[in-house]
C-alpha cells in the first residue's frame, strides 16, 4: 500500500516537472543562457549544432516539431537569423511564438549594437543592415540580456520569477568575478583579423584592435584583389588571423602565409547543450587565440 502511495506521488512529482516552460533556441549560446537563467523550470531545445553557420541554417522537420512545441523562442536577433528562423516560425503553426509576442525573444534586441547606425545595407550585398546581430562573444553584453531573459521567463511563469532574476543575477557576478582575468589575457593586443566581424564584441569588450576583416563586406566572400590588398596593407605588421570552421576558404589561409600570421579556426558557440561554464571556456579560447599575434 505505502508502495502503491509512494508511486502516485512519484507520478504527481514528474508530471509536475513537466510544466517546464519548453523553449527553443536558436544557438548553443541562447541554449546556455536560457538554461542559466531559466535552471530546473525551463526545457531547452537547441535549433543549430555550434559549428554551424547560424546565417544559413537549412530547416528541417524536426525544427518545426520543436518550434510547434514551444512556448518560447530564444533567438540571437537583429536579422541574423532571417533566412531561415520566419520560415520555420511560420511553418510550426504556433502562434504562440510569432515575432513581437510573449514567446518571441531577441537577445540583440536588449542590448546597444555595434555598428547600429552604419552605412550598410543589403542592397550593397551586407547581411547586417540593422547592425551586427553577434552579441554572444561579449560576456557584459550577456549578462544584460541574462536580466532581460529572467524578465521574459518570469512573465510565462510567475512563480518562479524570483529564482529566474536570482540566476541572471549570478551569472552577472560569475561574468564580473572573471572580468580581470580575461583583461589580462587581453593586455597589449597587437590586433586580430576576422574573416567576418562576428567576433566584434569580444575584441570591442576586451580593446584588442580589430585590424579589418577578410570579407570585404559582411557576407561577401573575399575577392583576389582584396586579399591582396590586405597583404599590402598589413605586410611587415604583427596580427593573428580568426574564423570559424565553416569559413576555412583559401583565401585565409592564402592571406596568413603572406602576411606569416597564424590563423585558426574557432567556434563561435559554446558545445551544445552547455552551461556557463562551457560558455567562459569559449571566451578564454578565443582570448587566448587572439594573443598569438606578439
Ligand atoms: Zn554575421
């Protein structure tokens, strides 16, 4: 009989657990936020694997399973995710999370963005005509959109506002407390070369000079001419070369015997399925990588 109790109360426990707000993140960074934010009351599903080019994502069955399921979406914002997130948003059918509803997040849109009031526009072949949309390399910039989340979280589920604004909170003071030692790995920086400036913040956050970047314009693949360019510009200089895997065109690697810089290939996103702690690993790798210019 006590068994037969005790099992009831264990079936009342899980379908309790359940109740989970059941969000959808378009990145591994939007993941591991989320779930900082969000700890035991959120289920997160990550849309894209970290080695992906979120730009140009395909979207696929299982996608549109996850997004009908969800009460909210967690995306990077600010286009970034235009081609392929409206799409499959609108191909889910759930109305719960249309753009500008309840279940609709934009983390660029909590925070100010580089390059906001620029020239840009698509019609010149630029991706980013409302400013660049990668926010997630910038630990402080993070850690705002943590408070905005908590906000978010706390309007689909009220009762636990308290542990959400608690956890955004403490990713504030985790990110804060490692803020001297990222500092430091970016002391005296001779500069890095991007292929693309999605690695932007982290180098405006930590004063390491952007040198340029390989495409001549985001979302243009570099010509002949403009890597040669870059070699006149750059030759006899100090500087490292970053990219992601996705972007290992010759051209990089052309540009770095030229110029007898390193390049290397990072991710932008932390692993997936990630907490915090995955996610300060990536900034101190990228840190570490862009000290490789001295
Ligand atoms: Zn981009």
């Amino acid at each position: 009989m006590n068994r037969l109790i005790l099992t009831v109360v264990i079936l009342m426990w899980s379908t309790l657990s359940v109740a989970a707000i059941n969000v959808v993140a378009t990145t591994s960074s939007m993941g591991m936020l989320t779930r900082t934010v969000g700890g035991e009351f959120v289920k997160v599903t990550e849309l894209a694997l970290p080695d992906r080019d979120i730009h140009t994502l395909q979207v696929r069955p299982s996608m549109l399973q996850a997004l009908r399921q969800a009460q909210l979406v967690v995306a990077i914002g600010a286009e970034l995710e235009q081609g392929w997130l409206p799409p499959a948003i609108e191909g889910s059918a759930n109305a719960k999370i249309l753009p500008n509803s309840l279940g609709y997040f934009e983390a660029a849109a909590q925070v100010p963005l580089i390059d906001a009031q620029g020239s840009a526009n698509r019609s010149d072949g630029d991706v980013h005509p409302l400013g660049n949309p990668h926010v997630q390399l910038d630990p402080v910039r993070m850690a705002e959109i943590a408070y905005a989340l908590a906000e978010r979280l706390a309007k689909l589920d009220v009762t636990h506002s308290a542990n959400f604004r608690a956890n955004a909170a403490s990713f504030k003071s985790a990110v804060n407390s490692q803020l001297a030692h990222w500092q430091q790995l970016a002391a005296n920086n001779k500069g890095v070369m991007l292929y693309h400036k999605d690695a932007k913040y982290l180098l405006a956050r930590f004063n390491i000079p952007l040198l340029a970047t390989v495409e001549p314009l985001a979302g243009i693949p570099p010509t002949a001419s403009h890597i040669l360019s870059l070699v006149r510009q750059f030759k006899g200089k100090k500087g490292v070369i970053l990219h992601t895997v996705y972007q290992g065109n010759a051209g990089i690697a052309q540009l770095a015997s030229q110029l007898g810089w390193q390049h290397i290939a990072l991710p932008l996103e932390p692993a997936n399925n990630s907490h915090q702690q995955a996610y300060f690993a990536l900034i101190e790798q990228w840190l570490t990588a862009a000290a490789n210019n001295k």
